[in-house]
C-alpha cells in the first residue's frame, strides 16, 4: 500500500513590501507592485507492506516522509541610490513605515525581513501480531525523526539584517493619507483636498537647527 499526496500554493503576493515609486525593474511608477510573497511546497508521501510470515504471526509495516518547506520572499532593504550603505526611510520612522514612508518602496523591518524552514520529517513503524490458541499477542515500535531547518534575517523585534537610514520623523498625529483642506476667498467654497504628501514650514536659515538623523 502506498499514498502519495502534493499541495501546491503558490507564490502567494503579499502587501507587506510595495514598490509604488517604479523602482525595481518591471514596475512603474503610480502602480502599486508587490515585491513580497509567501511560497509554500508541502508533499506526504505514505508506504505500507502487511505480511503474513506464517498462518499465525502478521507483520505490518509503514513509512511516512512529509517535506515542509516555506519561505517569506522580499527584496528587502534595498538602497535607493547606488553606492549608498543603505536604504532610506524618509519622515515615518520605523513605526509607521509601512504607510507613510516617502521613499519608492517600504524598507521597515516588519515587512521587509525574510525567513524559509525547509522541514525532512520521516516516519518508520513496525507491529507484529501473534495469533496462539484463543490469546493475540501484539509487539511494535515506532521512531520518527524530524530535521527542521530554520534562517531569518531580523532578530524577531526591529532590527534587520540590512542598514536602513531614517531621515527624519513623522509626528505622532500627522496621518499622511489624511484629507488636507485649503482655504480660498470669499468668493471660492473650500475645497477638500486627498494628498499623499506632507507640507511643512521651516525657519529661516539663522534660526534653524538641524535635529540628529538616528541610524
């Protein structure tokens, strides 16, 4: 007797790392691509062998073999300009730099590390049954080993294994996908504006103080 079973799931896109600017190659810019996926391969394979060794004594056995393999696929922090130690993380910090990121493409930690278990799990078993006058007598054993190998990229909080520069940080009540609105004369209404940008005033030159970039 034999099984054998395969699940295919694909690549499965993601959105946890989007290129919107038309940074990576293929893409454009104004169209949202995903650059994160999720592919999974998973396949049983069952084998079975039941023996009669004499009209009085069976001997049944089974092997099981189940590969698990999973990844999270992502381009990671891949710096903008060439030449640059790292990528950069314009006015969200690492909070909110999923959403509000002003680069191409989000580089925070949470959606951009990666990490594959590649699972080898084998099982053998072996039962013997012994028929004698009106009594059965039954002896087995089973052993099964397991090989899991398992690699991430990110320490499990918010350190990646790629440098990520933060310039600057957006205030804790400024949501950039909020709607702006901007005042007209008298004789225009008021006219709700949806901006995906972020409009500060800065000081003069001789009164500004440039605050630390924390790397």
């Amino acid at each position: 007797m034999t099984s054998y079973r395969y699940f295919k799931f694909g690549t499965n896109a993601t959105a946890d790392q989007v290129d919107i600017g038309g940074f990576f190659s293929g893409d454009t810019l104004g169209v949202p691509a995903s650059q994160s996926g999720d592919p999974q391969q998973a396949w049983y394979w069952v084998a079975g062998l039941t023996t009669n060794i004499t009209p009085n004594v069976t001997n049944d056995f089974h092997y099981s073999f189940l590969r698990n393999w999973w990844q999270w696929s992502r381009a990671g922090d891949t710096p903008q300009i060439s030449g640059l130690g790292g990528a950069l993380e314009i006015f969200s910090g690492e909070s909110a730099g999923r959403y509000e990121n002003l680069a191409p493409y989000n580089v925070n930690t949470q959606q951009t590390r990666t990490r594959f278990w590649d699972g080898h799990d084998q099982m053998f078993r072996d039962d013997l049954s012994m028929l004698h006058g009106i009594h059965l007598f039954q002896f087995g054993g089973q052993y099964q080993h397991n090989f899991n190998w398992h690699q991430r990229t990110d320490n499990g909080g918010g350190i990646n294994y790629q440098p990520v520069y933060q310039l600057g940080m957006a205030p804790p009540a400024l949501d950039l996908r909020q709607t702006c609105r901007f005042a007209r004369p008298a004789t225009s209404p008021t006219v709700p504006l949806s901006l995906p940008r972020r409009w500060e005033s800065f000081p003069s030159p001789r009164s500004h103080t440039l605050a630390p970039v924390r790397i």
